[in-house]
C-alpha cells in the first residue's frame, strides 16, 4: 500500500549542475591530420583499420616509440637552462574486448622488426670481436710472460702490445624491453647511452610491482628519473655501481579502467603516474579494412630515427644535440603557461599534478612532431622547433590529452559521496523516478549505492544542491520510521520511464 503523500511545493531552484554530469566523460575526438599531417595521418588511419583497434592507440604507441627512438640524441631547449629529452609515457585504456594490444602491436611489431635486422648485423660483428678477443687474450698473457722475465733478469718491461687490446665490445641493441629489473635496465641504459622503451601489454602489475622491496625499497625513483634524462647511480648490496648519465626510458602499455581506478586510489602523488599520458577511447566498430597500410612505412622512420648520433664535445663526452625554439614559438610557449597557470586554479589531486606538466609535456611532442615531419619525407633534419610545429603540440594537448586526462581521472579526483551522487543521478535517469525511497535505490543494489552508508551522504548532497528533495510521508499505520521518500527536479527528468510509486 503506498501511503498518502503530502503536498510539496512545485517551486525549484536550478540543480547543482556538478551532480549532473557524467561520472565518466566521453572521449576527446583525437584532431589527427591537423597534428601529425596527412602522411603519418593516413597512415595511423589504416593501421588501426587493420587491427579493428581505435586509432588512439596507435598513436599512445606511436608516440612513445618514436620519443625513445629519438631518445639522447636530440633534446629540445625552448631557451637557455630549460631543455627536455623527447621521452614520453603512454597509457592505452580500455576493457579486454577494445584491442588495446593490436593497436600497440602497429607500432611495436615492425619496431621489433627492426631490432632484429639491427641484431643481426651486430651479431656478426660481436662474431669478429670475440675472436679477436681470444687473440687478444693470448697476446696480453704473451705480454705478462715477457714482463715477468724482465723484472727477474733486471732488464726494462716491454709495453703492452696494441694487440692485447681487443677493442671495445659491440653491444647488441635494444630498441625495447617488455620487462627488468632495475639492474637489469641500468645495464642495457649504460650500454647503450641513447636509452629505451619499455613496452608493456599490462601496466597495472609492473606499477604494483614497484614497491616490492622488503624495508621499504621502491624502484620509483630509477623510473621518476628515467622519464626526465636525468643522471642516475643505481647501487644495489653486492652487485657493481652502475652509472647513467642521461637515463631516458619511455614507456608504452595497456590498463583496465577498473585496475587504473584502483592503482590510483591507492598510490602516492609523488608525480609518477601524472608522468603518463591516458589514451581512452570508445571501441572502434567492427569492420572489414578496406585498405591496408604500409608497413615499410614505419620502419623506414625508424631506421632513420636511429641513424641519429649524439654530439661528442671537447672533453670527448656525449651528449645529445639541442633543437632550440624559435622565437615566435617562445612567444606561443609563454601563452601556454599562463593558460596552464589559470588551469590549474581550482584543479586538485592528480589531475592538478597532470595540468602542471603540461608545458614541458608541449616541448616533448613538438620535437617527436618535429621529427615525425622530417622521416615522413617532409622536411630537412629540424634544427629548430617552427610555431606551426609547437601550436601543433599545443592544440594535441588542449584538445585532446587534456579532456582525456579528466575523462580518466574523473573516477579519483571526486570524493566518495560525489562519486556516489552522480551515480544517484545517473539512476534516477535510467528509471524515470519522479519519486523514489531509499528502499527503491537499495533494493537494485547498483555499486556504491548498495548500503545505507553508502546512499546517505549522496542524497543529502543531492538535497543541498536542489536535486532531490525529501517529501513529508505520515507514519505507518502499525508503527515504525515513515517511508523515505524523494522528489526529483522535474529538469532531471522530463519523461516518466519507469516509476514504481505509481
């Protein structure tokens, strides 16, 4: 028996529109060609095609490829005491259905591809070097003969002979890893001084995982390091000092939304995770590709990628060239910091430490964007960072990595009973409630809505910001609390669905 209700009054502020919108926004619309030009455009287009992935995707792996590719041996400098590697960290988010992984794999196959040539042609020659470090190795006991018969007969010790040197050894390359340990990497970074990418197929563990060490150890501070080309000394208890003078790492993988929700309800804000740019696209329509893309394509941009050295200077150290920003694009950047600037007002959490790396972030893809001209056949090696390539970066970041950070975050930058709130809404909406008990909402036992302590901060913010508003029930004719009842601002909902007081 439903009892009688009082009469409310039909009068309604305007609803606190914060309540109203979704808890999770939908995803930017990446600006493709206006960024990456209708070459690499095309080309991003058709791989994801061919995988059924999002063209997002593409791009998260693209991007993080082509920065660690880069790496050491081109850094970019908007002006004097300011310069940035052109590292980058990706996040490809979606559910196990979305293709995250063959949309990586676009990018992260033919890189592989490429290693292995380059393998190949190192194998032979640390082939050669061995043999004649067993000649080497004959020659320098040879010397350590003659030696010891000089200094028993009096006589002076010969030289070490050229041919006891075997020369340095060749290293076999890295183009990328998908799992080590600090040591490990350490290694592999002293090696080989342009740096790496880590690929991932799953972020979530190896981010757990950082915090493995008993005593509170943590690898954190190698991987903080390893996004920003720092110097970094691993020293570990009974294993060699291991020096980096530029450790550049990039970082590319795939995340559930679920386990990137729980990783960021539960880490510290010490920076790490802001370092990364969430990439969260709807699923591309399943669909037959109509055309396939390139794939030389690719790996001739690699390959010419990596035929960059680093600069030797007088003191016979290597270090990267720097690609300075003209003048104009100074101008552009100084704009783009006070917008961040106003940004920033009123942004917490982690978001708030995402919107402040946006500058630098800008510098990064204005020199990959740069780069990704000149292999595309486009241009000569850029020596300096054009306007048209900055606003570029600019244009990536406002329209689109921007909305995605707060489209990914959105679930962790509110509090509990905020989350809850608008999942109160969006239930509501979903059942066409004019009015609603308390009974009705926990009876359909909806996540973070399945308890009393649960729903109650959620309707009473609700009823703060004119939401809802509790409707005056007379007492049960046995006895017992009155039902409570809800009304809805008619502007929540205009048509009746589905109510079950009526």
């Amino acid at each position: 028996m439903i009892p009688e209700l009082q009469p409310f009054s039909p009068d309604w502020g305007i609803p606190d529109p914060r309540y109203l919108e979704d808890e999770v926004a939908k995803p930017p619309e990446l600006p493709l060609p206006e960024v990456f030009g209708s070459r690499w455009a095309q080309w991003i287009t058709l791989s994801a095609q061919s995988k059924s992935s999002p063209v997002d995707y593409v791009v998260a792996a693209l991007l993080a490829s082509i920065g660690a590719a880069i790496g050491n041996t081109r850094w970019v400098s908007p002006w004097q005491g300011w310069a940035e590697p052109p590292i980058l960290w990706t996040m490809a988010i979606g559910s196990p259905s979305s293709n995250k992984s063959p949309g990586l794999d676009a990018v992260l196959t033919p890189q592989k591809d490429v290693e292995r040539e380059m393998r190949r042609a190192c194998e032979a020659s640390l082939a050669e070097w061995r043999e004649g470090a067993d000649i080497a190795k004959l020659a320098e006991s040879g010397w350590k003969e003659a030696v010891k018969a000089a200094l028993k007969d009096g006589s002076e010790p010969p030289a070490k002979p050229d041919s006891a040197y075997p020369g340095p050894e060749p290293v076999l390359p890295r183009l990328s890893v998908t799992d080590g340990t600090v040591e490990r990497l350490a290694v592999i970074a002293a090696q080989q001084p342009r740096g790496t990418l880590m690929a991932r197929d799953e972020l979530a563990g190896w981010l757990y995982g950082m915090t493995r060490y008993a005593g509170g150890g943590s690898d954190r501070p190698f991987w903080l390091e390893a996004y920003g080309g720092r110097g970094y000394t691993v020293e570990r208890m009974g294993r060699d000092t291991i020096h980096i003078d530029r450790l550049s790492i990039g970082v590319v993988g795939g995340i559930q939304p679920d386990r990137l929700k729980n990783l960021l309800l539960k880490t510290d804000d010490d920076g790490l995770l802001a370092r990364f740019l969430p990439i969260w696209p709807n699923p591309a329509p399943i669909k037959r590709p109509s055309h396939l893309p390139d794939e030389a394509f690719l790996e001739r941009a690699l390959k010419r990628l990596l035929s960059l050295n680093m600069l030797t200077d007088e003191q016979d150290r290597t270090r990267p060239w720097l690609v300075l920003f003209t003048e104009e694009s100074r101008d552009m950047l100084d704009d783009f910091r006070r917008e961040v600037r106003d940004l920033e007002t009123g942004t917490d959490g982690l978001l708030l430490s995402f919107t402040g790396k946006l500058p630098g972030l800008t510098v990064r893809l204005s020199l990959v964007l740069a780069m990704l001209d000149w292999v595309a056949g486009n241009s000569e090696e850029p020596h300096e960072i054009t306007a048209d390539q900055y606003g570029r970066a600019v244009r990536f970041v406002r329209d689109y990595a921007l909305p995605m950070a707060r489209r990914s975050y959105a679930g962790v930058s509110l509090s509990k009973p905020e989350r809850a709130a608008r999942r109160l809404v969006g239930l509501i909406r979903e059942q066409g409630w004019h009015r609603f008990t308390a009974r009705d909402v926990l009876r359909l036992d909806r996540s973070g809505l399945g308890s009393a302590a649960d729903l109650n901060p959620a309707i009473a913010m609700l009823e703060e910001g004119d939401v809802i508003r509790a409707i005056e029930t007379p007492p049960r004719p046995n006895g017992g609390r009155p039902t409570r009842m809800f009304a809805v601002n008619p502007s929540i909902t205009s048509i009746l669905t589905r109510n079950p007081m009526t």
